[in-house]
C-alpha cells in the first residue's frame, strides 16, 4: 500500500505538511498511522489527510455511509470515484484480494474517499481543541480469501482498538430471536395502541401463527405534542414525530389506560414476549422542557446546539439517565430493548469532546444499563456509523438496512444490495437484523426467502387482519422456532465486487447450516432483463466436502456436483427467484436433505446418538440414496 501528501488542517483553514505516516504490522495485519501537530486547534471536520493507493487494484466494493444512519454498497474500478464516508474498502486484485478498514480511536475517526489523486484517507475529531494528532487511520491487509481477510481484520481491529469490541462469534445470539417475531411499526405507526396490540395478538392465536415476540414501536409513549394533531401523509406524520418530545417515562394514558405494564401482562397471556423501541434520545427532540423527565434528570441531560435536551454523553450521567429509563420498562415487563437513533454524535454532540470519546461514552452507559435490565438482548438500530459499529461491547444484534418500504419493488433491490453488503462489514461484528416486513406485500415470498437465509431475526409488521400464515410456515417450526443459518448471510465470492443491477449475471446470497449450505439466487436487474449465472458448492464459504446433492425449493430439481462443479441457472425478470440446498454426499452417495415444506431444510434435522440424521418434526421430506433423491410426502 502507497500512501502520500499527507497535511493537518486547522480551523482557520491553514494546513501545513508537518505531518508523518508509519506503516506498522500488528500481528497480521497493517495499521496505518498519522501524527502531527500545529499550534493552533485542528479543524474538527477534516483535521488530516493523505493518499493511499493499493495498487494493481481490478474493481472493489466500498461500502459507505449514504445517510446519518445507514451504508450501502459502490461498485468501481477507479479509486478517484470512491464515496466520501467509505467505512470499508473490499478490493480485488488479479491473485488476491485486500480489505481497508478504517479506524475510530480515542479522539479521531478516518473515513475514505476519492479524489482526482486517488483514494484519500480522511480523519476528523468533530471537536476544536486538539492541536495535534496521532492516530491510526485504518487497517489493511491481502490475500487469497476475502472472507477469511474480513474476519482478520475485523478480529485484529478489535484487539487494537482495545475498547471491549468483541467480534461476532464472542457474542451470544438471545434466545427470543429463535423465535418468529412482530413488530408494531407498519402495521399501527403512532397510532400504535394496547387495544390494536391485542386484537393482532387475537389474529395470531385465530390464524395459528406461532409468533412468539413483539416489538411496541413508535410511539408507545407520551408525546404531548401528539395531542390535537393532524397529519395526512407520511411526510406529514414524519415531520411531528420529528418535532416532538418525551413527556414521561410512561406509556400514553389515552393510547393504553392499563399503563404499559397492563397491556405487556395481557400480550403475554398469549405466550408473546414483548420488546419496547426507544431512540437514545427520548424521543426524536429530545425530552419535554420542564416535563417529568427533565425534572427527574436535570442532572443528566444536556442542551444540545440545537437546543434539544437530550441524555448527555457523560458515561456517568447518560448511564443513570438510561438506567432509569430501563427500569421502567423492565418493571413494566419488558423482556427486550430496541434502541434507535444510533448515528447522531455529530448532530448533537459535536464540539463537546472528539467522537470517539463521546461514542464510547455514551454506548458504554447504554450497554452497561441493557446488560443489567435485560441480559445484552438489545436490537440497535439507524447506528451503522463506525464509531457506532466499534463501540457496543455485548450487545449482539444489530440492524443493516434503512426502513423496509411495503409495496416498492425498487426498494426491494436496493434493500437486498444493504443488507447482504453491509453484512461482509458489520456482520464481523454482529447478529445481522433484515427488518420487518409485510407477509401480504407484492415482494411477500422473496422477503421471506431472503430473511430465511440472512442468519438473524426473522420478523415481520402486517396490518391488522393481514398476515398470511402460509408464508410464514416454511420459516418456521410449529412452536415458532425460526430455521436459522449458522452467520450472517454474504454475498458469492464471484459477487463481491461486481454491482449485480448491471453485472449481467444472477446474485448470490450464501450461508452455512451445520455441514450442508443454502444458496439463494436472484435477479436485481431491471424488468424484463435475464439474470444468468451458475451455481456451485464453491461458492459457499466454509462448506467441506467432495460431492455434493444440489435441491432446488421451488422445482424440486436436483442435481449431483463435484465441489467446484458449476449448475447454468437462467431467471427469467426480477421476480425470478430460486433457492438451493446443498448438502454434502457421504462416501455411498446418501444424505438426508430434510423438511422440503421448509426453506432451510438441513435446520430441520437433528443429529442422533449414532450419527445418523432425523426429523425434528414430522413432515414432507427428501433423501438421497446412492446419488438418486426421494421424497416421502
């Protein structure tokens, strides 16, 4: 790796090259550094820069933050065009690929970007009193196998960093994400009730939908500016939300007379443990001037520039802030957190301390208070800004991908392309959330086909009297157990770094269940335009063995391939879907495929004493024998 033209900034806009870089090795991987100082502050939006320049570089991915809250992925060949706010950098070279991860430490956070000189490292502090600068701007390393190079260097990130990160595998998957869930959001947005959440937990017990979790969303809580006001539109309904405030820690006393105590107690009658959402901030401006809240916690609140009065940054006091906030749940029966709102040190807490100070700070106090009430089981969310990413010690799940969209076919690409992108980043880290979705929406089947692969929670926020059971079945077992993959769900090695809305070919969603795989194919081009491709036991990661049985879900074709094999497949549009079990052959030729009502029938199998493989519940199956398939219906 080159890099050059390295200077620091100050806040008047002066800039001097009284600046070094070093190149070191930590274990197996690079960091690189930056140090300099100036006499006067630094400019806390761009304190440093230089170049870096990988060379002999084909194409890459870049997966970038396009909003405050959420990244998605670039596809290039040319480093000038790279996007500002570049959290990762997957590139290929023509023997090997390399990954550049760029670092959040104490005080400086480095993003990448393309300039007319090339790739460019920026870092910055969002405070205006550092008058110098040492710090490590990214990690970077090559090799042959790009998702073994993720692993090491998200795993040596998290010992350099030293701040607790642990990565993915050192995090505990909860228990209640086993199960099939429902979220309150799209269904009742504000409006959101104790009386309609019992009427949709009535639909679930009539309709046999073995739901076993749910989210009470925005707004559960009271909001006086709620009161009296109308709205006609979403944007209409956005912009209050935007511009309200949490009164008191309680749940509306008109939306739910019960207290939310009350109505958690009856929603568990029927067997459904309960999560409640809540932003960092109390609410989206922050909490009631002169309410319940600020009186209680004067202590703990801090005016930000833009005159909210949100928790402060404070380990000390947004702990008790939070601590507070998640006694109230816990005591009301809450088994669960979501906590939204995430991405928003620069929004508010700019020019009070360097961001990676006050990230720690703050998600420190959050971790700390959701460890006590509710054991690290915490969704977060609108938080995948890196210094986010890099300071949640336990909390395992996270969410990858801006809002689900119901009835938007363009939304649909482009969620896929967020999540299962975002993954290679984030999911070193954490249990990947593909968000909510609708069972009777037009993308109904391939949201669930993809949810069905992705690894996480599977969950979904029908209306009132419109869930489908049928689509939700072969997800799950009856008592609601999801069939999970073993990670998060990643693209096809020969799809990581090609965009596949133009690429010409299929795209492929990979993952891992126990010694078998499932592959998921898609066509993300425009209508009418054919996806082709192959498909190949090759082409997931991690999988072991010579010979495999390849089971198409929806044809119920099969095939008999050899490890680097590849399958011709043709879809016809974007609604062309298909999903392939593969599972490996034992020396006879046998194996068992599994449940073929289920999406993910290897995860419909147990393991018995000697070996041998059973049903872990009675159904339609497949099984090959001597290379031939069966089914016994």
């Amino acid at each position: 790796m080159k890099t050059s033209g390295a200077y620091i900034k100050t806040a008047d806009g002066t800039s001097s090259e009284n600046v070094s870089l070093s190149d070191g090795v930590f274990n197996d991987v690079h960091v690189v550094r930056i140090s300099g100082a100036a006499k006067k502050a630094l400019d806390g939006e761009l304190a440093a820069s230089f170049i870096f320049e990988p060379e002999n570089v084909i194409d890459y991915m870049s997966d970038y933050r396009h909003s405050e809250f959420w990244c998605r992925p670039f596809f290039g060949d040319d480093l000038k065009l790279l996007p500002d706010n570049t959290q990762c950098l997957l590139y290929r070279k023509k023997d090997c690929y390399g990954v550049c991860l760029p670092l959040v430490s104490e005080n400086y956070k480095c993003v990448l970007c393309g300039t007319e000189r090339g790739g460019e490292a920026k870092l910055f502090s969002w405070c205006e009193d550092l008058c110098e600068i040492d710090a490590p701007a990214f990690v970077y390393a090559e090799g042959e196998d790009p998702y073994e190079l993720l692993r090491r260097v998200s795993r040596r990130t998290a010992e350099y960093l030293g701040t607790g990160l642990k990565t993915i595998g050192e995090r505990e998957y909860p228990k209640v994400f086993e199960y099939l869930g429902w979220c309150s959001w799209d269904a009742f947005e504000i409006r959101v009730s104790e009386e309609k959440l019992l009427k949709k937990c009535e639909e679930f017990k009539g309709k046999d939908i073995p739901v076993k979790w749910m989210i009470i969303d925005d707004m559960w809580g009271e909001v006086h500016e709620f009161y009296g006001a109308k709205y006609e539109t979403r944007e209409e309904m956005f912009a209050l939300m935007h511009s309200s405030t949490l009164y008191g820690f309680a749940a509306d006393p008109k939306r739910f007379p019960s207290g939310l105590k009350g109505a958690i107690e009856k929603i568990k009658n029927y067997g459904i443990k309960v999560g409640m959402w809540h932003p960092t901030t109390g609410y989206w401006s922050g909490v009631t001037k002169n309410g319940p809240i600020a009186k209680a916690q004067k202590d703990n609140l801090f005016t930000a520039e833009c005159g909210y009065l949100i928790p402060s940054y404070k380990e000390d006091k947004a702990y008790r802030f939070y601590s507070a906030f998640h006694d109230f749940l816990s005591d009301a029966g809450a088994d669960f957190v979501k906590v939204d709102n995430q991405s928003m040190t620069r929004r508010f807490y700019k020019k009070t301390d360097s961001v990676g100070f006050v990230s720690r700070s703050f998600h420190n106090a959050i971790e700390k208070s959701v460890k006590e009430h509710f054991g690290d089981v915490m969704i977060n969310c609108m938080g995948m800004a890196s210094e986010d990413m890099f300071n949640r010690t336990d909390s395992p799940v996270s969410r990858c991908s801006d809002d689900f969209q119901p009835e938007n076919r363009e939304w649909f690409s482009k969620h896929i392309l967020q999540c299962s992108y975002n993954s290679l980043v984030q999911g070193q880290f954490y249990h990947e959330d593909w968000d909510m979705w609708w069972t009777d929406d037009g993308q109904a089947l391939k949201n669930s086909l993809v949810r069905a692969v992705s690894g996480g929670p599977i969950y979904v926020s029908d209306k009132l009297n419109r869930s489908i059971r049928d689509i939700l079945m072969p997800l799950v077992l009856s008592d609601g157990r999801i069939l999970r993959c073993d990670r998060p769900a990643v693209p096809a090695r020969d799809c990581l770094t090609a965009d596949p809305r133009i690429a010409g070919r299929i795209f492929k969603l990979q993952n891992i269940c126990g010694d078998s795989g499932v592959i998921a194919a898609l066509n993300l081009q425009s209508d009418g335009i054919k996806g082709r491709g192959s498909v190949s036991p090759s082409d997931i990661e991690g999988i072991a063995g010579d010979e495999f049985a390849l089971y198409e879900h929806f044809s119920r074709k099969f095939h008999i391939l050899r490890r680097n094999e590849k399958l011709s497949v043709t879809l016809k549009d974007n609604d062309d879907f298909a999903l392939f079990t593969v599972v490996p052959l034992n020396k006879d030729g046998d194996c068992v495929i599994g449940r073929t009502d289920k999406f993910i029938s290897p995860k419909t199998l147990k393991t018995l004493p000697d070996g041998k493989k059973a049903l872990i519940e009675d159904g339609p199956y497949a099984y090959v024998k001597n290379r031939k398939i069966y089914f016994e219906e």
